[in-house]
C-alpha cells in the first residue's frame, strides 16, 4: 500500500479514507466490511457464531505496512 500511496502522491495512510465515487464507503470501510464478511462464513461453515463486526481502524491498525 506504501508504494501505491508514494506513486499517488497520497501521504501515508490517506488512501484508506479516499472513495472510488462520492456514493461510496471509503476503501477502509470497504477492507472492513469484506473481513467482517469473511468472518460470518467461515463462521457459517464451521456452525459457529460469528465474533462480531470489527470496526475498520481497528484492522487497519492490525495491519503490518
């Protein structure tokens, strides 16, 4: 993501607030919304309860850059 940012001109962290279109989430909320889906399946398939919904600050501070 580094190198996309420094390619962009964005500073560093920026482009997970940006949106592809106003009517948008931003692509941190977009990153959070794909784990959170990610969880209830694998959730769904294991017949267990999801964990919860995580918001997305807290997976991108989990995130190693």
């Amino acid at each position: 993501m580094e190198a996309l940012e420094s390619f962009k001109g964005f500073e560093a962290g920026a482009i997970l607030g940006e949106r592809l279109a106003p009517d948008m989430i931003t692509f941190g909320e977009q990153f959070s919304v794909i784990c959170n889906k990610v969880e209830a399946h694998i959730a769904k398939l294991n017949a267990r309860r999801p964990a919860g919904t995580t918001r997305h600050r807290d997976v991108i501070s989990g995130v190693e850059h």
